[in-house]
C-alpha cells in the first residue's frame, strides 16, 4: 500500500470479512453542551435515546453488529438500529433527526467505502453540527477527515503502522499497547488510524499509540461531537478468536463505554487537543 492517504485507496468491492480487514488511511466549531437527558429529547421521546449503526458494503461482516452490541451495552443502554442500502433505515437526513447517535464502523478502504458513502456526506455533517453524535471506529475515524471523508475533524489523520517506531507494521489483527487516559491498557488492532487534533482546535485526547501519537480523540463540530478511536474497543471475544489473540487485560468493554460516554455526555471542551 502507498504512504500517503492518497496512496492509501486501494479498489475493493462488495463485503469484506472482519477477519481479513483492511482499512487504508484515509472542522472544529463550538459545543453545545448536551446531558444524557438532552440526549433523550433529541430522540424525541422518554425511551432510551436511538443509536443509528452503518451496515452496508462500507463495513466489515460483524463490525456494525459488535458496535451496536457495544452501544446498547454501555451505561446508558442505547436502543440500536441499522441503517445503510440494505436496510429498513437508510442514510438520510430524515432517518438520522430521529437520532442521537450515528456510528459508522470499521470495514475496508477509504476510497471504495467513501464512494459508497459520498451521496451522504451533507446528511451526516448537517446532522452533527445540529447537536447529534459521530462515532467512528478505525475506519469509521479516517472517515471523519476530509478528502477523502466526512469532514468532521480539524486535524489530521494517518496510518499508525507508518509512524516511527509503531509496535506493528503490518495489516494483520494484533493486539497493541496504549495509553487510555494515562492508564497502560491493550486493544485489538487492524490498521487503524492516528488522529491528531489541530493546535487550538476544541477537543480532548483520550488515548495514545506507544508513539504518543493520538490514538482516540473526542472533538466538536458545529453543536455535536465526534468521538474516533483507531483500535477497536468494541471486539468481543469472537474477535480474538478468530484471530488467535490474547489480551492480557482480558476482554472488556470498558474503553469503548468511556468512548461513547465522553463524546455523548462527560466531555467539557478544551483548547489544544489536550
């Protein structure tokens, strides 16, 4: 694969195996604060607020279904639904009012997942920067970027095995160190992204690669907040299965919650991607 984000969009068509993923790699405003109640109203009603998961040829086999698993399962209990071509909900301003939340989960390569995913771009930054929420895991994070991608990040975002001094180097599932909010922590990895917030724009880092390279960020666009990791915190134990792998922290969800809740609800905004 090429160095550049460019070089980065490999062809590849129809679904793609969570097993064999391979991702490629791939604008600030002011917050509205937003409590978990206020998250409840935008849905509309008292129910637990409504989590929209991408399902579609820009996602990976069981990549939409274990971000919807983990959302339902954090603190706040969200009721999850799927959306994309081939489902009852499709990508669209209308479908995404009635929501809180809009995750876009990890799958292939930036360019084949962003021709599928172009058509909705204005659906998904209007829907943001009116006060909803981005979730995006690995190559739902490249996405966020611009050129390639939905625009929802005033910074930068690359390849993590191309930094210096990466504790991996190639596509393959692996299980890599971070630090999560200063802890020692590891998490299923497959080429995902570094996101490095512009100086002076408003966000936080919630976690780094051993590079000390941003490894998952929460930031502001327009009203709404975006929260992108680059390993996936939402891989159960399916995952490390399939793939061979121990984590030695054991197989939590823990990250993921702090993830969703930070972007949603607990994060007050800061200047400096700190």
């Amino acid at each position: 694969m090429g160095r550049t984000i460019s070089g980065l969009l490999r062809e590849e068509t129809g679904r793609i195996s969570r097993r064999r993923l391979v991702v490629g790699a791939g604008a600030a405003g002011t917050l509205a604060a937003l409590a978990w109640a206020g998250v409840s109203a935008v849905t509309g009603n008292g129910d637990r607020p409504l989590a929209l998961v991408y399902r579609g040829p820009a996602a990976c086999s069981g990549c939409a279904e274990a971000v919807a698993a983990l959302l339902r399962s954090a603190p706040v209990g969200f009721r999850t639904e799927y959306c994309g071509p081939g489902e009852q909900r499709q990508v669209s301003r209308s479908t995404l009012t009635d929501a809180a939340v809009y995750a876009q989960p990890g799958g292939g390569n930036v360019g084949p997942a962003w021709r599928r995913l172009r058509d909705h771009a204005e659906d998904v930054r209007g829907f943001v920067r009116d006060g909803g929420h981005y979730l995006g895991f690995c190559l739902g994070a490249y996405l966020a970027a611009a050129r390639p991608g939905f625009g929802l990040l005033d910074g930068k975002v690359d390849q993590y095995i191309r930094t210096a001094g990466a504790s991996v180097d190639s596509v393959d599932d692996a299980v890599i160190p971070v630090r999560w909010r200063g802890r020692a922590r590891h998490m299923f990895f497959q080429d995902g992204p570094t996101l490095e917030l512009r100086p002076g724009a408003p966000g936080m880092v919630l976690a780094t690669y051993d590079t000390g390279a941003p490894a998952a960020v929460v930031t502001a666009f327009g009203a709404g907040r975006v929260g992108l990791v680059g390993p996936h915190p939402e891989a159960d134990r399916s995952w490390y299965a399939d793939a061979e792998l121990t984590n030695p922290d054991g197989i939590r969800l823990d990250l993921g919650h702090d993830l969703v809740r930070s972007t949603v609800d607990g994060w007050a905004p800061t200047s400096g991607g700190s």
